[in-house]
C-alpha cells in the first residue's frame, strides 16, 4: 500500500538502493555551462555597449536565467523531489520579501526611481 | 499497515538511515541550510545596496571596479560549477579516479577565484578604499568577503573529500556525499552569479 509519505525520486529503486545516475549526462552538462558562459558574455557586454531602456530588465532577466539554470540542473532540483525545491525557494523568496520590504522603509526604490 | 508509514530513504540501500520522508536526511538537511543562507546572502546584498551610494570619502564604486578582471573570475568559478557537477556524475557511476580529478580541478578554479579576490581586494585598499573608508567600502568587503569565506570553506570541503575518497573512509553512500559538497559548491557559483551583477555590472 503507497502512503502519503513515499517521496522516491524517479531514480531510486523499491529497495531503497541508491540509483546509478542522476540527472542530466556529462554531455548535457557540458552544453549547460556554454550555455551559461554565453549569458555570462551577454551580461558583461552591456558594460562596454550602451542597451539604453534595456540595461537594467536584460541584466534580471540574465541574471535570474542563470540562477535558475544553475539551481534546476547543476543541483539537480529539476530531477529531484519537489520538497528540496521547496525548501530552498521558500528560503529566497522568504529572503527576497524581507529586504525587498526592508529596502522599501528606507525608501531605496523611491530613492533610485 | 505499520510498514507503510516509512519508507527507504535514498540512501539506504548503503546501510544508512531509515527516513519518514522517504529522503536522505543529510540532503533535506543541506537544502534548508543552503535555504537559510540565502536569508544570510539577501541581508548582506540589501545592505550594499543601500549603502553603495554612500561615499563621502575614499574612491566611488565605478572609479575602482575592474569589470574585465571581475568577469574573468565569474567565468572561472561558472566553470568550476561544470567541474564540480562532472565530479557528482562520476560519484554516481563509482568511478573515484574521476570522482577525485573533478574535485582537485573545482577545488583548482575555486582557488584562482579566492586568489582574484585577494588582488582585487589589495588593488582596491592601494587605492584608497580600506573596510572603514566608507559605508560603500564597508558594505562591500562585508558582502564579497563573506562570499570568499565560503568559496574558502568549500575548497577545504572539496579537499577534504579528495583525502578521504582516496583513503575509502567515507562511511555509507559516497555518492551523496560528493553531492553534498556540490550542492554548497553551486550555492555559492549561484550567489556570486547574482552578486555579479548586483554590484559589479550595475553602476551606484
């Protein structure tokens, strides 16, 4: 009978045995990291060429796009169980509100607007 | 009915815990951790974000920063993420001689990009801007600063990993404890990430 409690990611086995592999392959890691060292090449070019109204909502964009993509395949939250994704966005989004809330009594966005 | 309400946890097919959760305690445990840290990481940004502005002496943001230099070091420890994640992949087909070069080669990138740091931070104190400075400089060291220390700890844990894999003395499922180790890695590869451009690439 399956309870409520049975979190087995899709790799592991009825027995408990740890799986073989986990994740994405090398090769898929390897077009990952270009894929990143790419946006990372993107960000660093808004330095030197002038993106106007599009500096700032391209440097988030790229910046919450690596983030993601670091944290869903390097750590392997996309292939994990959902509660490890939970317990981390919890935490940055917990994060994010705080000081996006704190900031705001200080009036920084107001400030920088 | 009893034999239901648990079930294996990922590693146990190694000897190790039975869970409630069906997950590896070690692993829920780090992902909380890694979960606090960014309440951690998010104090130190906000703090810098609000205190960049503020210089009334000593050198601004824009007048030190070396935006070619910095970039260099994001992309060696973007890298030193690929390295890290090829050395859990190798944990998992229990391959230890390439478990091993992994782990010396992040432990390698991680290493340039401490040493990066302690250039950047010498330049940046020849010209002019010590931690009492100003609340600009004080933010900052405060906020890369901390960022090195863990860059710093996770190299000793990578070392530290390397010693014992090659010596057989990880207890249970080796795998998950390079995993383990990773995980912190990428965590702090995803906290520069957004210090990058945070701090470097968008101007006071």
């Amino acid at each position: 009978m399956s309870t409520a409690t049975e979190h087995n990611t899709s790799t592991e086995h009825a027995d408990g045995h740890a799986d073989e592999h986990h994740g994405a392959s090398d090769k898929q890691y390897i077009v990952i990291a270009l894929i990143l060292a790419a946006l990372t090449a993107i960000e660093v070019s808004t330095y030197y060429i002038d993106f106007g109204p599009l500096f700032m909502p391209t440097l988030f964009v790229l910046m919450t796009v690596k983030f993601i993509v670091v944290a869903s395949y390097f750590m392997h939250l996309k292939f994990d169980n959902k509660l490890f994704s939970y317990l981390f966005y919890t935490g940055l989004i917990l994060a994010v509100l705080v000081y996006a809330g704190a900031l705001s009594t200080f009036k920084f966005f107001l400030q920088k607007g | 009915m009893a034999d239901t309400a648990i079930s294996h946890g990922h590693d146990s097919g190694h000897g190790a815990h039975v869970t409630s959760t069906g997950l590896s305690n070690n692993k829920m445990a780090m992902w909380m951790f890694l979960g606090s840290e960014c309440l951690l990481f998010g104090g130190l940004i906000s703090t810098y974000m609000l205190y960049k502005g503020r210089v009334n002496s000593g050198p601004q943001p824009d007048q030190i920063f070396d935006i070619p230099f910095t970039s260099v070091s994001s992309f060696v420890l973007l890298m030193s993420s690929l390295t890290m994640v090829l050395a859990v992949s190798a944990a998992q087909r229990k391959d230890d001689r390439n478990t091993n070069l992994w782990l010396t080669i992040t432990a390698l990138l991680g290493a340039m990009f401490v040493g990066g740091q302690v250039y950047e931070f010498t330049a940046f104190y020849r010209e002019g801007l010590g931690f009492t400075t100003s609340l600009f400089g004080s933010s900052f060291y405060t906020l890369t600063g901390f960022h090195g220390v863990h860059v710093s700890v996770g190299i000793i844990m990578l070392m530290a990993l390397v010693g014992m894999i090659s010596r057989n003395r990880i207890p249970g499922n080796k795998a998950e404890a390079v995993e383990m180790v990773g995980l912190y890695w990428h965590f702090v590869d995803v906290v520069w990430i957004v210090i990058f451009t945070l701090v470097y690439l968008i101007p006071a």
